[in-house]
C-alpha cells in the first residue's frame, strides 16, 4: 500500500495530468518505464500480502478460539466463521464506498494515504497482541515432505507398474471388481509414493 500511496504522493512516479477531452489528448505524455515498474510493482506486492494474508488469517483465528474439550466447540467455530465471511464482505463494501468517496472529493494521495493509515494501525494493534496469541507449531516441514516426495519420484521413475493380475488392490468395499486402465494405475502408484513419503 505505501509504494502504491507513493505513486500518487511523489509527481515524477507518475506521468503529468492530461486533459480528458479530444483535442488535448495529442497533448498527453505516455508513462516512463521506470513509473510503470513502481506501479506494478506495488500491484505484485499487494498481490503477495493478500496471498499471504487471507488463507492464513481464517485459520489463525479458528486456532485462537478452538477447544475440542468443549461441547459446544463446533457451533462456536461455526459461529467463527459466519462472522468472519460477514465482516469480509461488509469491510469490503465499505471500503469500495468510503475510500472511492474520500478520492473522489480529496484526491488520490488522501484516499490511498487513508488506506495505508489503516493497514498500519491493523499491523499495531496485531503486534500488540501477539503475546496473547495462541500459535500452533507445524508439525512437519511441507518444503521438506515435498522434497522427500520428489527426490522419491526421481528416484523410481523407471520402475515398472505392478502386473494386470494385482487389480484386486484396487478393488473398493460395494464396487464391481474393475481391472484399472493404464492411467489409474500410474495414478495410484504415484499416490502410493507420496503417502509413503509425506
């Protein structure tokens, strides 16, 4: 938010006003290369922060209110999650409304200023509360488990697929006993190793 705040704030991050009618538009300066890597730029990290943000954020605060030795745990994380999508949603509305309405009467550098005063008062008030947290450790390493994954697969690429006459292991409770094309063979090994590896 802040380099996209500085793409309005600073003037030479942006090419000069340009008039909105026919016969000025001859007249506009297009945008230098070095504007459009700062704008872009900005756009790539918002990409990141959302990215980074918003899959993490529903289940850190399910984890700071799940108690499995209380009855009622599942409606309270139901309840958690309503309210999470709703205040979503309602935060959105209100932003597209407010903060499209503090550009439009104060101007871009206002209403992006607003916005980054906002992120970094949430950035505060969620450090501040860090110590009251609860912070559930992983218990495996994913870039490890893939590597292991991968360095198996490599490892057994050439392996040959099990003979015809072993379809019985793919045979599931209440189905027809169905001997497996080629490709859900292949597929099965495969997740054969990754569940052997991870």
């Amino acid at each position: 938010m802040i380099v996209l705040w500085l793409t309005a704030l600073i003037p030479h991050a942006r090419p000069p006003h340009c008039a909105q009618t026919d016969d000025d538009l001859k007249d506009c300066v297009s945008p230098k290369l070095g504007q459009f890597l700062l704008l872009f730029s900005s756009f790539a990290l918002l990409a990141i922060g959302a990215g980074g943000i918003r899959p993490c954020s529903l289940a850190f605060g399910a984890n700071q209110i799940d108690n499995p030795t209380n009855p009622k745990n599942q409606r309270t994380l139901q309840t958690f999650f309503n309210w999470y999508y709703a205040s979503v949603g309602i935060s959105i509305m209100i932003s597209v409304l407010v903060i499209v309405a503090i550009q439009d009467a104060a101007g871009w550098v206002v209403g992006f200023g607003v916005a980054v005063g906002f992120m970094l008062l949430s950035t505060i008030f969620f450090f501040l509360g860090s110590s009251l947290y609860v912070k559930v450790k992983a218990n495996k390493s994913l870039v490890a488990g893939f590597a292991q994954v991968t360095v198996a697969a490599w490892k057994k690429k050439n392996l040959a697929l099990p003979p015809m006459e072993y379809a019985a292991w793919y045979h599931h409770k209440g189905s027809k006993l169905v001997a497996p094309t080629e490709k859900l063979r292949y597929n099965r090994i495969l997740s054969y190793m990754f569940y052997a590896y991870s």
